[in-house]
C-alpha cells in the first residue's frame, strides 16, 4: 500500500533553514508527482508546490518561491522540501502528499511534520 | 489565483441529519473539485474528487455534486465519526488552491 513517512518535527531559530524528508513506499515513486501543503495552526492548507520525481520538474505557489526548495532522491525514494529564512510565520505543520492516479486530487498524505521557529 | 469560499463556516448538527456543504469557485473551473476530511491531529484524507468521483473506502453517504463555480459534499445521515473539519480543493489552475473548511460539530 502507498504510504509517504515524514521525517521528525523540527525546532529552529528564526533565519536559519530547515530540510525535511517524505520517503514513499508501495508504488513507483518516478511515476507520480510529490507536492507540499502547509498547515499552520488552526488554519486551512495552502499549496507550496509539487515535484516530478522523473524529471525534476517543479511547480511552485509564487507566495513559496525563493522560501522553498524541492528536490528528490529516486534512489531511496525521497522526497525533501527545504525551507530557508525562517520567521515565526513559517511555524506550521508541512504535509508531503502523492496524487491520486491520473489526476491532482492529494490522495495520499504524509503523517506530517512540525515546525516551530523559535528562538 | 482560484478562491474557494466554503460556507457555513460552522454547522452544528446531531447525528442523523443529513447535511450540504458548500463551495464557492471564483471563476468556473469545471469539475476539477476535491473533498477533504481532516479529523483532528489527523492529516486529510480525500473523501471525493472531480466533484463527484467517489474514492475507495469513503462511506457511500458521502457524495459530491456541482460543476462551475458552485460544489456541494453532501452527507447522508451523519454519524459521529463525522465530526470534523471538511476542505475543498481545485486543481482547474496553478496554484492549486483550497477553501477555508467548514467545521461540523455536534449540535
């Protein structure tokens, strides 16, 4: 069964950066796009981006780009989104998530990770 | 960008009742609408897609509807699983964009 494990949560001061992991099982990981939602707390999800694990292709939300980098690991099937120049705004939890099959319906998600910036 | 305007933000309902929740597109974006559920401390799970595609191991009373710029997930005789916070999603454009949920709570 697909399954995508995210790494840790994480505690980080305000201006340093932050890398975290989404490792995917149970499918062919170059076969289908990874994105990235924020959730910060109490509030609804925003759409960072999405990678194309085959190509390396990148989508972006103008509001994420220059603060997030996505990239990937085909050979442990990873997936790793980094955040830079964190402020208090970028506490939130992040999700990794996998489409569904032909498809931009987020069908599969990631446990998701905590970040808290704070010094 | 889509906005997606989700209203009641707040419906209180005791188990039973069946409920619509509705989804406002900014612009006309066809079928491509997803429904989300997210429990709390929980992440999302997808309940519809395409507006009304049903997704296996989703209830049946769980149904969606709508084309354009108006969408609704209907839930057919609540149960208190239920209770929960519901998000729709668009993936017409770039960004994909999400509504801000309406929360169903136990009257």
């Amino acid at each position: 069964q697909v399954k995508l494990l995210q790494s840790g949560a994480a505690l980080v001061k305000p201006g340093a950066s932050v890398k975290m992991s989404c490792k995917a099982s149970g499918y062919t990981f170059t076969d289908y796009w990874v994105s990235w939602v924020k959730q910060s707390h109490g509030k609804s999800l925003e759409w960072i981006g999405e990678i194309y694990p085959n190509s390396g292709a990148t989508n972006f939300n103008e509001k994420f780009k220059g603060k997030a980098t996505l990239t990937v690991d085909k050979s442990t099937s990873t997936a790793y989104m980094e955040l830079s120049r964190l402020t208090s705004e970028d506490s939130a939890i992040y999700y990794c998530t996998r489409y569904d099959y032909g498809g931009y319906s987020h069908h599969y998600w990631g446990q998701g990770v905590m970040v808290t910036v704070s010094s | 960008d889509i906005v997606l305007t989700q209203s009641p933000a707040t419906l209180s309902v005791t188990p039973g009742e069946s409920v619509s929740l509705s989804c406002r597109a900014s612009q006309g974006i066809s079928t491509s609408i997803h429904w989300y559920q997210q429990k709390s401390n929980e992440s999302p799970r997808l309940l519809i897609k395409y507006a009304s595609q049903s997704i296996s191991g989703i209830p049946s009373r769980f149904s969606g509807s709508g084309s354009g710029t108006d969408f609704t997930l209907s839930i057919n005789r609540v149960e208190s699983e239920d209770f929960s916070v519901y998000y729709c999603q668009q993936s017409y454009s770039l960004p994909r964009t999400f509504g801000g949920g309406t929360k169903l709570e136990l009257k």
